[in-house]
C-alpha cells in the first residue's frame, strides 16, 4: 500500500513541481505558448493514469501537462515544445496547447473543446475492431461537456460498445463562468450519461484514493466490453484560466483556504506521514524531484531554436 | 476640446451600447460575455446596463448560434460573439447553411438580422488551432455580408450597420487590432457594408489590403515615404467584393499589389487579382504578398516569417516600381506583439 500511494504521491508531485517552475519562468520571461496550468487538479489525472495499463491510450484537452506526465509522457519534450524549442514533442509547432508522446500511448490533446471526445470514440473503435484488450480515456472539462458532440458519442460508442472512458474533471468553471450559469436547473450528468446506457461514477477529484478507486472499477467495467463510461471528479483549479495568476474575483466554492485545505497533494502527503514514512524520506523525495525538474527547465532554455525552414515541413506525411 | 481616441476593442463595446440603447431587441450572446471584460473588453460592463439583454453562455455554439438564427427570423436583432474562428466553425451548419440561405430559399422576405462577430486571425502563442483566418470560406457563402473592420472607426461604424441590416451579417475581428487607437466620433453612425475605402490616393501602384494586412500596408506607407506615390485601399469587406473601387483604380495605377495575412490559395488577394485581370487593367504582373499555405506553428522562431511586415510590403511595393529595397530589421515586440499604436 505504501509503495504504491509513494509512486503516486511522486507522480502529483511531479507534476505539480513543473506547473510551478513553469509558472515561474512564464512571470518572469513570458512563454509564448498560451499556457493552461493544471495545478490542483493532479489527483485526477494521476488517479486514472493508475489505473491503466501502458498500452491503454490517453488524450487530453488544452489543460494537459498533467494527463500527459501522468501518463509518462517525456517532460524534457514538454518544456521544449512550452518554449517553442526544436526538441519539442511537436517539435515547436503545437506548443503548450497540444502535447503527445505516442510512445507512452498518449495520443494527442486538442483545444478545441471536446474535439477529442469523437476522436477518443474513434481510438475506442480501432482497439475494439482488432479486439485489443485495451481501452481509451479523454479528460474534458465541464465546460466542454456542454459540446453536443459529447452526447452525439455517448451514443455512438454505446451502440458500438466501444471502450471509452470520458473523464469529465469538472472544476466548477469554464474560465470563470460558473456551472450555475451554464447548466439548466435540474441539470444531471449522471441522469444524462445513464440515459445513453453508458455507465456513471463520481468521484471526489481532490481525492487521489477515490479516483483511482473508481477509475479502476470502471477501467475493469470497459474491458469487459460493456461500452462506454463516464468518470466525473470534482476538483479545484488552483491558478487562473489561463496564465499563473491568481484571480480570486470570481470563485465561490473554492476559495483560496477551501482549497488549500483540500489539496489533493498535501492531503496525501498525511497520509503517507500516517502510514508511517518519515517526514524526512518526503522532504528528500521532493527536493528530489524538484531539482530534476529544474534541470529539466534549464535544459529546453538552453535548447536550441527550430530552423527557419522547419516552417515548411511536417504539412503532410 | 480633445479628441477621443478607443481602442479598437473600445470601439467595438461603444457601438453595442449605442444599438442597445437605441433598439430593444438587440441581445448579446456569447462565452464569457458578461466579465468585466468580456469579449476582449468589447462586451465589458453591458450586462450591468442591459441585465436581461447579455447572456454569458453554455460551451454549446451549435446550439447557441441556431437560437440566435432562430431569434432573428423573429425579428429580433441577437448578436452572437465567437472567441476565435475555429469555435464558430462548431456552428457551420447555423452560420452558413441556415442564416446565409434563409431568405433565399424560401423565395425573399425572410430576413435573417443577425450580427456574429468572430475573433480571428495571428495571436502569439496561438498555434494551429487558435490562429486561422479563413476568410476564403467566409467570403464564398453567398448570403452572408461579411467585413472586417481594420481600425477603431471602421470597428464601431460597421458593428452599427451590420445591427441595422436585416441581412445575418458577419463581422471578422483581427485580433492583432484590438490594441489599435484612434479618434472615434462619439455619435452613432455607419460605415458602408459592401464597399471598399480608398485610405490614400496615389498613382503608381493600387495596394489593396484589409484588416491586419492594413495596418501593415499603412506603416509599410510610412517607410515608403516620396518614393513611391500608392493608392492604399481598404477592402472592408469580403461578401460581396467591392470589385468596382479596385478596378477604377488600376485603371489609373496599372500596377495591383496585394496582402493577404491568410494564405494565398483562395486567400483574398487572389479574388482582387481575378477581378482586375478579367477587367483588363493590369499593365504588368500583380504582386501578391500573403503567409505561407502551412498552418501558423506556435513557436516564435517559426512564426518570424510568416505573416508580411511592413518592411516586406515596402520593399515588395519599391521593387515593383524598379527602386531600392530598404533596409530595416524588426524588434521582437514588433513581430510578435499586437500593435498599440495610433491611427491618425
Ligand atoms: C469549441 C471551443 N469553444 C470555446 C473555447 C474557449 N475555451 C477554452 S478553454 C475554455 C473553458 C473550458 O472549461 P472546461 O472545459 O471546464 O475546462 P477547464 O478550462 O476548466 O479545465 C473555453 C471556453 C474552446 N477552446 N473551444
């Protein structure tokens, strides 16, 4: 047990230590990629990475720094391609918006709110017409889980019963819209998702244990080929929309000492104190991680440029 | 007294007060609308003054959009704001197949008074879905009126007329322009929907450009100085083209330069230059300045070369009249960031 909430509190870590450095740099040099940080919401991406196999595929949104570490993906190849550098993982052309790492089976992650949603269905479509065993997870916003297109491949891949998993990380704002102005009263995403015959969990987003328990039941669920299921985890974003900065204008719920008290990371660092790992053993874990990322960071500053020319490639295969 | 000067964002959110104020049918619809600064600033604190006439909206454009259609052959004036270009295309079917054909399909007077107004075009940091322009697509939509505006003034007067016309009108915003300054009259007033402006006269070569591109053919015009006597002209707008100002002035210049800040496949500056070669008036080879037909890629190395600068376009035009380049390199504020500057 240990062990394994160890590595998952690493991976969070992990994550949460780029976003910071990341952030960092971006208030003090300015990134030229718009720039989405996933701060808070790290248990849920951790959470579902868990409880998939290598060779299960993943997709992600514009906030996907985190679905992407957390599914293995190369974070060199992250902060080169967030500096626009000739090592990046689109080799400059995407930027922070679009990450990939096929060789972790991250497949892709889009802007366009829920354009992956039929795009994961269609990655659904290709391991069940060759009758792979794995599945395919999207993480989508509430905000993008307004898109009717969700609803169009909630039934598609219910009457192909295809092994999607759409996580919806729902952080109760679409920039700083919040749910109440963007939902019909009497809104029920567990009543909708039922109603396509997909299966439905909720789970507490703050809560590494919850998600994984739960992404786990339902990752079992998909590869028994029932069809699709929807994760929704309830979570907090930490930073602004887009960019580092605080605005703490429009929150409501999750105001700074709600989340600060509810921080998926810090709650699982107790945890792994209870459970009897020293303080110390932590403290050295993080610095740990902190200072690899930093030579990460250091590296893709020091990298070099895409040539000019690179403009022109890459246009077809 | 001193003169007003907006910026183009400004602009735009004046011109929404005024036909607000003026016609209580007119709603506003769109993500994040009712912020404090809402669409860019042009929607800013209208839902404080309109409460019942400004809706923030689900992520759901298909839908919104078809309301908004929906509302107009009703009779209503809705105008429907989209972040970027790439959101709206989510609404093709509302925007190009309902709106657009509307009241021709059901043989006239049906109007369809819509107003959309789209985000579009070069943002740092952007990348291949964030930055198209598409302007080709829109401008060959028969039924659709589709300009885009390429300063404060033009902005304000030609959100009024697009409100007032019963046609669905659709307003093309460059980004890159919402930082732009200048005088604009206080009142309400309007700038034509279908015809070109010529914003200087001269009578060696005709330069047609339109929104960003505008802006840079104008400073381009600053660097020229005495060299070379341009007839600038502002398209305005891309449905219908304005075919009859640019003709009349290559008549006089026969020489036709173009800039496109989209690609020059069915770009815009093709159109220009079909018209002009049907008509007969070109005397030698036009010129065509326009990005790349690549996607625009996010990194700055990369988007360096990909939109014409004002000193590719004075060079560009100086070589066409058989002069000097000129030499000059580029800040990387000025390649890169949206200009703030000031229109006389
Ligand atoms: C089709 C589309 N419409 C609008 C946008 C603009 N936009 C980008 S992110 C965002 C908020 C999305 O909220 P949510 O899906 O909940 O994800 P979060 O940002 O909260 O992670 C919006 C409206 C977009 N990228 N794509």
């Amino acid at each position: 047990m240990h062990a394994t909430l160890l590595k998952a509190y690493k991976k969070m870590f992990l994550i949460r230590a780029a976003e910071q450095k990341i952030a960092d740099h971006y208030l003090r040099n300015k990134i030229m990629s718009f720039v989405h940080f996933y701060v808070g919401q790290e248990a849920v991406a951790v959470g579902v990475a868990d409880s998939l196999g290598k060779s299960d595929k993943m997709l992600g949104n514009h906030r996907s720094h985190g679905h992407y570490l957390a599914k293995g993906g190369n974070m060199r190849a992250m902060m080169c391609e967030l500096l626009g550098k000739e090592a990046g993982s689109s080799r400059g052309k995407g930027g922070s918006m679009h990450m990939i790492d096929t060789s972790v089976n991250f497949v892709g992650s889009t802007p366009i709110l829920a354009g992956v949603v039929p795009l994961a269905c269609g990655v659904a479509f290709e391991q069940k017409f060759y009758k792979r065993k794995n599945i395919t997870v999207a993480f989508l916003g509430d905000g993008a889980f307004e898109e009717g297109v969700v609803y169009e491949t909630l039934n598609l891949a219910g009457l192909f019963r295809l092994p999607l998993l759409l996580v919806v990380e729902n952080n109760l704002f679409s920039v700083n819209s919040p749910l109440t102005d963007r939902r019909a009263r009497g809104h029920d995403s567990k009543t909708i998702v039922e109603g396509f015959g997909a299966k439905y969990m909720r789970a507490d987003g703050n809560n590494y244990r919850d998600v994984v328990k739960k992404a786990s039941a339902l990752t079992r669920y998909l590869r028994g080929g029932s069809g699709p299921a929807v994760l929704e985890c309830v979570t907090y974003r930490h930073m602004a929309h887009s960019a580092p900065i605080f605005d703490e204008s429009c929150r409501a719920e999750d105001a700074a000492e709600v989340r600060k008290a509810k921080d998926s990371i810090a709650r699982l660092r107790r945890e792994l104190i209870k459970s009897g790992i020293s303080e110390k053993t932590i403290a050295r874990t993080e610095k740990n991680i902190e200072q690899g990322v930093e030579k990460d960071l250091a590296y893709a500053i020091a990298a070099p440029l895409p040539k000019k020319e690179t403009l022109f490639t890459d246009l077809y295969v | 007294m001193s003169e007003r000067i907006l910026k183009y964002t400004e602009a735009l959110r004046e011109a929404t007060d005024q036909v607000m104020a003026q016609d209580s049918s007119v709603c506003v619809f769109g993500l994040g609308v009712t912020y404090k600064n809402g669409a860019d600033g042009t929607t800013g604190g209208l839902k404080q003054k309109y409460p019942t006439r400004v809706f923030d909206t689900p992520v759901s454009e298909h839908a919104v959009t078809g309301m908004a259609v929906g509302s107009a052959i009703s009779g209503m004036r809705p105008i429907v704001h989209h972040g970027r270009v790439e959101f709206s295309l989510l609404a093709a079917d509302q925007m190009f197949t309902q709106a657009a054909k509307w009241n021709y399909m059901f043989g006239g007077n049906h109007p369809v008074p819509i107003v959309i107004r789209i985000a579009v075009g070069r943002q740092w940091g952007n990348g291949p879905q964030h930055t198209q322009s598409l302007y080709g697509m829109f401008g060959s939509v028969s039924g659709l009126k589709v300009v885009i505006p390429s300063s404060p003034r033009m902005a304000k007067g030609l959100l009024i007329a697009a409100v007032r016309d019963p046609n669905p009108v659709v307003i093309l915003e460059p980004r890159w322009l919402y930082a732009l300054k200048q005088h604009v009259p206080e009142g309400i007033y309007v700038e034509n929907l279908g015809k070109a402006q010529v914003v200087q006269s001269g009578k060696d070569i005709t330069l047609v450009s339109y929104g960003d591109g505008l802006v840079s053919a104008r400073e381009a015009l600053s660097i020229i100085g005495e060299k070379a006597s341009v007839e600038l002209i502002d398209l305005v707008s891309i449905n219908p083209v304005d075919h009859e100002t640019v003709i009349a002035s290559v008549s006089k210049t026969k020489r036709l330069m173009v800039v496109d800040t989209t690609h020059a496949s069915f770009g815009i500056g093709s159109e220009i230059i079909a018209g002009a070669a049907k008509a007969g008036v070109l005397s030698s080879a036009p010129v065509h300045l326009s990005c790349p037909d690549v996607p625009c890629p996010t990194s700055t190395a990369l988007t360096e070369d990909y939109y014409p600068t004002k000193v590719i376009i004075a060079t560009t035009i100086l070589k066409a009249m058989g002069k000097a380049p000129i030499e000059q390199t580029l800040s990387f504020e000025e390649l890169h960031l949206a200009p703030s500057i000031t229109l006389p």
